[in-house]
C-alpha cells in the first residue's frame, strides 16, 4: 500500500486504479512486461555496479544481446515500456506524405509498428542487434505488419543505412552510446535522409542546467552503468549537435512528462 499499488476497502485489499489498468495482464494498457522482464531481470541489477560505473568501468550490457533468452526478455519490456510513448510520438508529430521511415536501434519495432499503424502510406526498416531480430519480427507479424516493416541486422555504427529516407527515428539511442558518437550518428542520418527529411531524436533528457527532472536524470544514470562516457542529454546539447550537422526547423516536443523529449529537425532541401 505504501506505493499506492493497492487500496484497503473494509477488511479486502483490491487493486488501485493505476495497477487495475497497468499491471493486469488482461487490461488493453498492460505494461507489467516492463517490470518483469527488464526493470527486474536487467537493469535494477545493473545498479549494483554503480560504483564501477562512477570509475570508469564500462560494462558489456548489451552483451545480452547474444542470449536468446535474454534477448527475448529484453525485446519483450522494452516493447511494452515503447508502445505508449511511440503514441504520444505518433499523435505528436506529422508523419502525413511520409513514406519511408528508418527506425535505427528500433529494437522490437514498437515505433515502427505504432507509426505504420497510423500511417498506411509509411514503410519502416529497423536496424538493430541480430539478437533481437526474432522478437521485432514476432510483434509486426503479430500487428499484421511483416509486408512493411522490415529488419535490418547489425551495429547501428558501423553497419551501412539505407538511404533516401523520409524520416531517420533515433529512440532511447542517444543514451546508450558514448557521447563521441553522437555528432557521427547524426552525420549518418542527414545522409540517410532525402532532402527535406525528418530527423527525429527521442530519448531522456534533462533541463539545459542540469538540474532534472529527477526520473530522465535517474535514467540518465541507468545509462552511465552501461556506458560511463554517456553524454548528459539536453535539448540545448541536441540541437547544437543537430545544427552543427546542417540540420533545420529544430522543434522540441515532450512525451512522456518529466521523462523524455522528442528533437526534430529537417535535413535541407
């Protein structure tokens, strides 16, 4: 009860309307997948070695992407913890006249299959670890979405980008590399886009001084036990690194409230 998960109602307990709606596997915005197999299994046990973190130490987190079985665990929470940000992104935005989308480091498509959803014109390839192709594949078969949406195996650094893209998604990337590899990552968007295309960068970011939100700073200290060089996102950070690339008509959207920020940006005609 002290989390507010439960409410007392005479002598019964009974679930509150947040854990009623959230965290029953039945309710159409089930999200308890999350917890289970992400926040539980990975990344609250990554806090153990925050010590090592603040030294230096890198960790090989996504090491785990050569399980299948963690790669399956990993893939199915960040699927439930993506699907509704990748709403408040797809009612956010227009994504009207676009036709092809390049979901870079999209996991298990979350983003994908929500634009193509509302979108019929738009077509996406996501780029991501081989590890997790099977889930991606999984979740757009399962949306009836296979024919649009296709996989891409391989490191989104190194690994070649289609191009003549309309929009170049990059979703909860950003905090999971090194802060070097920002501005690279942005140049190979601005290639991989047709003129007038759409960058957009959602991920967690802090005010430009630093001082919170408290949950995208927590988050941002997720990222640091994966990768102690992380940058400390911003809007500001972004959109000088995103100007710095020839970027235009840079615009800032919030998604989900105190935690992440989407950037967007066009690529000149």
């Amino acid at each position: 009860m002290s989390l507010g998960l439960l409410v007392k109602r005479d002598a019964a307990y009974a679930n509150a309307p947040a854990s009623q709606t959230y965290l029953v596997r039945t309710a159409p915005s089930y999200f308890g997948d999350y917890y289970r197999f992400q926040i539980d299994r990975q990344i609250y046990p990554a806090f153990a070695r925050l010590g090592e973190a603040l030294r230096g130490e890198r960790a090989e987190f996504y090491r785990l992407m050569d399980d299948p079985d963690e790669a399956w665990s990993f893939s199915r929470g960040q699927h439930a913890g993506s699907l509704g940000p990748a709403a408040v992104l797809a009612r956010a935005l227009d994504f009207g006249g676009r036709r092809r989308l390049l979901d870079v480091a999209g996991g298990s498509g979350a983003f994908s299959i929500t634009l193509c959803a509302r979108y019929p014109d738009l077509r996406a390839t996501i780029i991501d670890f081989p590890g997790v192709r099977t889930a991606a594949e999984t979740f757009t078969r399962d949306a009836g979405l296979a024919d649009r949406i296709a996989f891409v195996s391989g490191n989104a650094l190194t690994t070649t980008w289609p191009d003549r893209q309309d929009v170049v998604l990059l979703s909860y990337l950003l905090s999971a590399v090194s802060a070097d590899d920002i501005e690279p990552l942005l140049a190979r968007a601005r290639e991989a886009l047709a003129p007038g295309g759409m960058l957009v960068l959602h991920d967690f970011l802090v005010e430009d001084e630093g001082g919170g939100p408290p949950t995208a700073a927590l988050w941002l200290v997720n990222a640091l036990l994966i990768d102690p060089d992380v940058a400390r996102l911003s809007p500001r950070l972004l959109e000088t690194r995103a100007r710095a690339q020839g970027f235009e008509d840079i615009r800032h959207v919030e998604v989900i409230p105190g935690i992440t920020r989407a950037l967007t940006a066009v690529r000149p005609a």
